[in-house]
C-alpha cells in the first residue's frame, strides 16, 4: 500500500502547508497551493515530477 493510499486525500483544504514547509520544494504560498491541486487532479504539477 502507498503512501497516497493511507491518506484521506477528500479533506485536504489545498492550504499549501505541506509543500510550502517542505525544506526541498521551497515554494512559495501560491505556488504551492497551485502545485498541491494538480497532484490532487492526478495532473502533472509543473514543479513536481
Ligand atoms: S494542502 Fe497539504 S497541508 Fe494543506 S490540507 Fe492539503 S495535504 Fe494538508
């Protein structure tokens, strides 16, 4: 089972916190929140792939 699968993705708010608080990603505000909505859509996110 993977990670993607253990979670409730239904209740994710696109808040952006995960990857704005990620020391690799360093995204700002609306990029994350940008970036957290396509992953969730099953879209390429540009700045993740
Ligand atoms: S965007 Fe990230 S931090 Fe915000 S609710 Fe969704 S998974 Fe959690």
């Amino acid at each position: 089972m993977s990670y993607i699968d253990n979670c409730d993705w239904s209740t994710c708010t696109l808040c952006g916190e995960c990857l704005m608080r990620c020391p690799v990603m360093e995204m700002d505000k609306d990029e994350a929140k940008s970036e957290i909505g396509c992953l969730l859509k099953g879209a390429r996110a540009p700045c993740i792939q």
